[in-house]
C-alpha cells in the first residue's frame, strides 16, 4: 500500500488519487495514519455488499439492457459505430 504525507497530498492530490483508484492508499500526519483513500469499489467490497455489476441472459434483461445489446449487435453486422 502506497503512503503520503498530507503535505504530498496538497502538493500531488491528482497523482495520489489515482494511485487509490488502482489501490488503497494511506495519508499521514507526524508519521502516524490518519485517512485510508479507497475507490468506491474497493469500499463497497469491503463492507461486504454486492457488486454494482450486473450480467443477464439475454431472456431476462431489462429492455434498456436489451435494447443496447442489439443496438450494438446490429452496428458490429453492418459495420458501423453503435448509437451509445
């Protein structure tokens, strides 16, 4: 897990948000951890709910679902970028 003070976080908070899209990472103040920084990904885990991500058969998908699967199905058959 990767480490900053909060100086680097004023000076870098970009770099180091990205870095906690890819991996938690720990802020520090007089050397001690003071916040963790997490996707939301990674703290949906965490507190043990269900992941956002869904998968459906194509019998009993949503109609939005289901309409954009063809959509994107009829664009690869005729050669052309899908309407999204």
């Amino acid at each position: 897990m990767k480490q900053f003070t909060f100086s680097e976080m004023n000076r870098s908070s970009g770099e180091i948000l990205e870095a906690a899209l890819i991996e938690p990472v720990v802020l520090t103040k007089h050397g001690k951890e003071k916040l963790y920084v997490l996707s939301a990904r990674e703290y949906h885990r965490l507190r043990g709910e269900p992941s956002p991500a869904r998968a459906y058969s194509l019998h009993d998908a949503p109609e939005e679902v289901h309409n954009e699967l063809m959509s994107g199905i009829d664009a690869i058959l005729e050669n052309k970028k899908p309407d999204v």
